[in-house]
C-alpha cells in the first residue's frame, strides 16, 4: 500500500462519514462551529492530506475506479466490518485478491492525483 494514499483515503472516509446526515452533523461548517465553540480545525492526526484533497479523492473514487477497487476501497475505509475476513467475504473474494485489488486501487489513486496535480 502507499502510505500517503492510505492517508488520503483515511481523511476521506472520515470526512464521508462526517458528511452522513445519519452521523449527526452533517458536515455542515457552521455546525461544526458551533459543536468546536468557534474553533474550526482544518485537520486532524497531524495528517499531511488537507480536507479539500477529500472532494478529489471522492471524485477519483467515484469515476475512475474499477467497480472491484471501489467496492474493496469502501470496505477497508469506509466498511463497518470488524474482522478482514467479513471485508473479504463482503467483497466476494479471497484475501490475497482483496489487497491486489486494494493495492491496484491506491495505484490508481496516486496516478489520478499526479494527473490533476500536472
């Protein structure tokens, strides 16, 4: 796996979950305000992927994933699976399957973002 994409896919489900109206705030910013008292933290963990990176990554995810990587990418960061086995049962595949699938995933992330970064 690559470190940086795997961070930028951590900060991304994180912030796909924040925006799930069925977790609370919304992902509103004003809400997020008033839930901080004013303090807006921009990011978390000492991570270097800023918050903005996460409408890119959704994006790259969204449109130009192999429907394989997306669903194994939305299992490992955004899955509610608690032991890898279900991941890999969810996924409908065998774990040396699930990480290549993965592996090709984060590959083809960092392509994407190099592409949009030129």
């Amino acid at each position: 796996m690559i470190t940086y994409i795997d961070e930028a896919l951590e900060r991304w489900a994180d912030e796909r979950g924040a925006n799930d109206p069925a977790l609370g705030l919304g992902g509103n910013v004003i809400a997020s305000l008033m839930a901080s008292q004013g303090v807006l933290i921009r990011g978390a963990r000492g991570s270097r992927v800023l918050l903005d990176r996460s409408a890119e990554i959704e994006w790259i995810v969204d449109k130009h994933l192999a429907p394989e990587q997306r669903q194994v990418v939305i299992e490992q960061y955004c899955g509610h699976s608690t032991s890898p086995s279900q991941k890999w049962a969810a996924c409908g595949c065998s774990r040396a399957q699930y990480y290549r699938r993965l592996s090709q995933a984060h590959k083809a992330i960092q392509l994407q973002l190099l592409k949009r970064a030129a």
